[in-house]
C-alpha cells in the first residue's frame, strides 16, 4: 500500500503514529469498499483534522502531513 516513507511526528502530531495512520486509512478503505461513504469521509476528516492529507489514486490511498487544522471555536 502507498504511504508516507518516512517518520511520522511534528507538531499537533507528536500522538498520531504511523502505525495510528496506516489503521485509519484501512478503516477508510474498509468503509469505502462497503460504499458507507459517510463513515469514509469522516476518517479523512479526522486524519485532516490531525495534519494528515490523504490523496487517492488507483494504486491505493497514498498519505503526508499537512497543516493541522484548527479545531472547533
């Protein structure tokens, strides 16, 4: 499966693993497979909100830290 090749950390990250990664993007897989595209999208969310960018392709779903997005108010 794509992925990110190097260590996982930085800020707002310091707890998310790769391992906690590679996991959410199985769930998201798994999800899709099942067409629960609400379920799917909410782990993209949720890794988005962590700093973490999915990107999709035919190979599989390929992952990069990103800026952490602010959480609610």
């Amino acid at each position: 499966m794509p992925g990110h090749s190097q260590g996982f950390c930085g800020r707002g990250r310091a707890e998310l693993s790769e391992a906690d990664v590679v996991a959410a993007i199985e769930e998201r897989t798994a999800a899709r497979a099942a067409k629960d595209f609400a379920a799917a999208d909410a782990v993209r969310l949720r890794l988005a909100g962590r700093g973490v960018l999915l990107m999709d392709s035919g190979g599989g779903t390929a992952w990069r830290p990103g800026l952490q997005e602010p959480g609610p108010g």
